[in-house]
C-alpha cells in the first residue's frame, strides 16, 4: 500500500511540474533572469508549494502519517558554510542548465537524451559527494 502510495504521489509531483511548466528549461532561465526578460511563474510556483509546507510543518507536530512511520524532524536553521557552498553549487547549476532533481526526473518522460544525459551527470555527484566530502573534512581538520 505505500509503495503505490509512493508512487501515486511522485506522479502527482511530476505532473504538477510540468503542468506549472517548471520542466521548461527556458521558463526556469526565465525566471533566472532579472535583469533581462523575467519570467514570474516560478515565483508563484514556489508560493504554491512554501505556503502548503509553512502550514503542514504547524499542524504535524503530534501526529502521525496516515500510512505509518513518522513525519521527519524540522530541517536544522543554521547556516553553515557546506549550506552556502551547496546552494551556490545548486544555484550555478540550476541557472547553467534551468533544471534541478525533480523537474529533471519529471523531464525523463519526453525530454529527449539531454535530460538523460543530466540524469547521469546528477547521479554521479551524488554519488561522487560523499567521499568527497570526507576528504575535505580530514583536510580541514588537519589545517
């Protein structure tokens, strides 16, 4: 049951994405660019899935999932430097190409061999992230 559950969620995810239109490179880029031709959409996209999360994060306190487990902790509020690396990161990424994970996995479905091709190069960061990341904090602990 939350397997098709599961399922039956990330396909709403990615049908909302590309109904918003949030699976259009050019859109994304779009919004990217305030100094030239901006493209708001993206604003009210955010707005649509910040407001829900704001009001699900007040009422979750207490209870349980309707199919099992528990809801996850509050996200930690503090800023710390692999914060700010990785979103830059995420950020240069997302306005070089105008996709980030879910509109890229959504894009699979019609989007050719680029959006394969992004997949790919996805996977093997995140793949590629963590002993990396070890690396760097021996580095830094011997500095």
């Amino acid at each position: 049951m939350r397997g098709l559950v599961f399922l039956l969620s990330g396909a709403l995810f990615g049908a909302g994405l590309h109904i918003s239109g949030m699976t259009d490179t050019t859109r994304v880029r779009g919004f990217l660019d305030i100094a030239g031709t901006w493209d708001p959409t993206l604003a009210f996209v955010m707005g649509g899935a910040i407001v829900p999360m704001f009001i699900a994060w007040r009422l979750t306190p207490g209870r349980a999932p309707l199919i099992g487990g528990v809801f996850p902790a509050r996200p930690d509020q503090d800023i710390t430097r692999p914060l700010v690396i990785g979103s830059i990161l995420f950020g240069v990424g997302w306005g070089l190409v105008g996709l980030c994970p879910g509109p890229a996995i959504a894009s699979l479905s019609y989007g050719g061999w680029q959006g394969g091709v992004f997949l790919v190069a996805m996977l093997a960061g995140m793949w590629a992230m963590p002993p990396l990341r070890r690396a760097l904090d021996r580095r830094g602990a011997r500095a």
